[in-house]
C-alpha cells in the first residue's frame, strides 16, 4: 500500500475521498459515453448541414438553464443541489428512451436528443468539477485531480466499450437506461464522498472548511457577472472560447469525412465510439502515473500551453491532408492530451477562488461560455465553407485561434500561481477585490 501511495503521489487520509471521487466520476463518464456515439450519429441523421443550428439551439438551452442552476446553487445546501441535478438528467434521458423506443417523430427527436445531450455533458461534469474543487484544497488538486480524472477516463473506455458491445443487440434506444445505471451509481459516490467530507472536517483531516455544505446564497445570476467582471474568471472564459473555437472547427471536419467515409449509421457509430476507446485507454494510463506529477513539477503553464501548441500543429497536418486517417490521430491527440494533462490543470484553476465562483461562475463557464463559443465558432466555420473555402483551408485559417489560444493559457498560469501564493480559498473579499484590480486578459 506505502508503494502505492508513493507512486501515485497520494497521501494517508485522502485513500477513501480518491477512490469516491474516482467511482463518481467513472459512473458519470460511463454515462455519457454510452451516448456520445448517439448523439454523434443523431447529429448526422439530422443532417451535417444543419450542424450550426444545432449547435445554436444549444446555447439556446444552456442560457435558459444557468439562471434556474443558479438559483439552485443560491437555495439548496451543496449536499442536496448534486443529486436534484442528477435526478433531473436521469428523468430527461428515460423520456428520451421512450421517444426513441416507440421511434415518435425521428427527425425531431435526433436534433433534440443532440442538443440535450450536448447541455448534460457539461452540466454534470462541470457539476462533478465544481464539487471536487469545493473537497480538496489547491494543494491536493495538482496531486489527485490526475488520479481522479483517471476514474472518468475508466468509465470512458467502459461506455464506448458497452456501445460496440451492445448495440447489435438491444439497439440504440435501450442504451439510455443503460446510461441511467450508472448515473444513479453516480448518486451513490456523492453520497458517500459527502460523508467523507463532513467526518474530514470534524477529524481536521479534510481541507479547511470542508464540511461546510449550507446553500451558497447570492444572487442567480452572479456566475455570469463575475466571469465578465473579474479579470482572472474572464480569462478562464476566454481560454475556454478558443478551445471550444478549434474543438467545433474540428468536430465540423469530422462530421464531413466520416459521413463521406461510411454509408450505414452503425458503422458511424461504431467509429465514433472505437475513437474514445483508444482516446480513453491512452489517457487513463497517463492521468494514473504521469498527470500529477506534470503539474506540480513542470507547472500549470505547461499544462495549459501544450495542447494549444499541438493543434497548432495538428490544424496545419489535417489541412494539408483532410483525409480519416488523418483526422483521427488529430483527434485522437487533441482529446488525450486534454482529459490527461488541460482539463484537470483547468479545474485547478478554480481552488485559488471563493466557493460562489466554484459553482456558478465555473458553471457559467463550462456550459455556457462552452456552448456560446461552439456556436460562434460553429457559424463562422459555415460562413467560411460558404464563401467557397475547403476543408483544408478552413482549419489553416483558425491557427491564429490556437496560438492566441496558446497566449492566455500561459497568462492564465502566471495569475493562478500569484493568487495561490499570496491568498487562501476562503479569504474571499481580499481574492475578489485582488481579482477586480488587476489588468484584464
């Protein structure tokens, strides 16, 4: 056990805490990648053409949802806000099943069940993001955030797996309650890592604080004021923009050549989730053994600047050669080095700030910043096809995105690491008046 330990650089007392935050996030990543396939393949029955409306629709939804999330996250205690979030999705995915089952209104039912699925996987790994933050202290993160990413990246090779495995065999609508199973054992890590949070604060054990779950008050809307007021948060905005900007220029690319490249809907399917097999295998041997170590040692502006720097790179190789080999090591790169190394250094960011921006500032963040930028970026890619540009030629023109995108995630380490040295997570007026002073991004 001490060898292990050493290994994976945890320390005595965060044993149980790691592997809840490891179950949860496999149970909800299991989740979603039972349907991301679908969503994928109901994306192109609704027709590649009318990808941008999609993606429009769902900002469409996303702004309608963070006001009620806010107001959520303002009324109930912390404890109680993760599953009524949880139960709501559970709820929404079953009535999807019975749409698909009984095969209402096909059409219709594809482009809704791709921009709702598009809203839930935001929601509930922003949500699941925004409770680690709130559980371990800035210190803990840049040594278990790898850890607990892993448990996500696990439950990634587990949904595509049951996808392949199972489509053939009971068909696509019955892998929602499929789904379902595991958001409800998704449930009962929240529950248990709930408990470990109170008994850490009563034992002292636990970051400072930690038992606290009483609502978080304020106002419904804060998230979004603070993460266009505050200079720190408005960086994180903007470094999520440019990555969602390269991610949609790329999800385009893709959607184009599989759809050329396949004739039948299961052979799409099972392309899409092949790709998160190998995507998902390559990253949980990383984010096990090396991610943690990454990050504390080389530091969050390596962690930040190493993706934006390989797509630049990626952008010029694909558009030199749009062809589905191709296309899926780009993808395959792009998505390893992300959930390995970007995503959990961006999660860290949060630590060094109050728990009213761990939930509904991040929340705004990742869903609806995300989901603005994928329409904005979604249009402008139309805009240019429009204008009679290729496929190649689009994505050489988004590398001035990468590299300004590359730009603020250097700037957005420099201010973490200032803010984690000289302020405390909850030492709140002093981190927000701090934040408001600074020159913006």
């Amino acid at each position: 056990m001490d060898t292990l330990y050493k290994i994976m650089n945890i320390r005595r007392g965060e044993f149980a805490a790691l592997g809840w935050a490891f179950g949860y996030f496999f149970c909800v990543l299991s989740s979603y990648y039972i349907l991301r396939p679908i969503r994928d393949e109901m994306g192109i029955q609704g027709g590649v053409e009318n990808l941008q409306w999609l993606f429009t629709a769902t900002f469409i939804v996303m702004l309608m949802a963070v006001p009620l999330f806010g107001t959520a996250v303002a009324r109930l205690p912390r404890d109680r806000l993760i599953p009524a979030v949880y139960l709501f999705f559970i709820v929404t995915i079953y009535l999807f099943f019975v749409f698909l089952h009984f095969e209402v209104g096909m059409s219709w039912a594809a482009r809704a069940f791709f921009v709702w699925i598009s809203v839930f996987n935001l929601f509930v790994v922003s949500i699941f993001w925004s409770f680690m933050v709130d559980v371990f202290s800035n210190e803990q993160a840049k040594r278990l955030f790898g850890v607990i990413a892993a448990g996500g990246s696990a439950g990634a090779i587990a949904g595509p797996a049951l996808t392949v495995t199972l489509i053939n065999w009971v068909g696509l609508a019955n892998l929602l309650l499929v789904s379902i199973v595991f958001l409800c054992g998704a449930l009962v890590c929240v529950a248990r890592l709930a408990a470990w949070r109170r008994h850490a604060a009563k034992t002292d054990d636990g970051p400072r604080n930690s038992g606290k779950a009483a609502p978080i008050g304020g106002q419904a809307l804060a998230g979004l004021v603070h993460a266009f007021r505050v200079p720190y948060l408005r960086g994180i905005a903007v470094y999520i923009v440019l990555y969602t900007a390269v991610s949609t220029f790329l999800y385009f690319t893709q959607a184009n050549v599989v759809r050329d490249a396949f004739a039948e809907p299961e052979q799409r399917t099972t392309f899409f989730a092949s790709i998160d097999l190998i995507v998902n295998g390559l990253t949980v041997l990383v984010q096990l053994f090396f991610t943690g170590r990454i990050v504390t040692r080389l530091g969050m502006a390596v962690a930040l600047t190493t993706l934006p720097l390989l797509m630049m790179v990626g952008l010029l190789v694909l558009g030199s050669s749009p062809v589905l080999a191709v296309l899926a090591l780009v993808q395959v790169t792009r998505r390893v080095v992300n959930y390995a190394l970007t995503r959990p250094a961006r999660e860290v960011l949060y630590t060094v700030v109050v728990p009213e921006d761990k939930y509904k500032t991040k929340n705004v963040t990742d869903t609806l910043v995300y989901r603005g930028g994928d329409a904005l970026s979604a249009w402008l890619y139309a805009g240019l096809a429009a204008v009679g540009l290729s496929i190649g030629n689009i994505l050489i023109a988004a590398l001035p995105i990468a590299l300004t995108w590359m730009i603020s995630g250097w700037w957005l380490a420099r201010r973490h690491d200032s803010m984690a040295s000289t302020a405390t997570v909850d030492d709140a007026e002093p981190i927000t008046e701090r934040q408001n002073r600074d020159s913006p991004l």
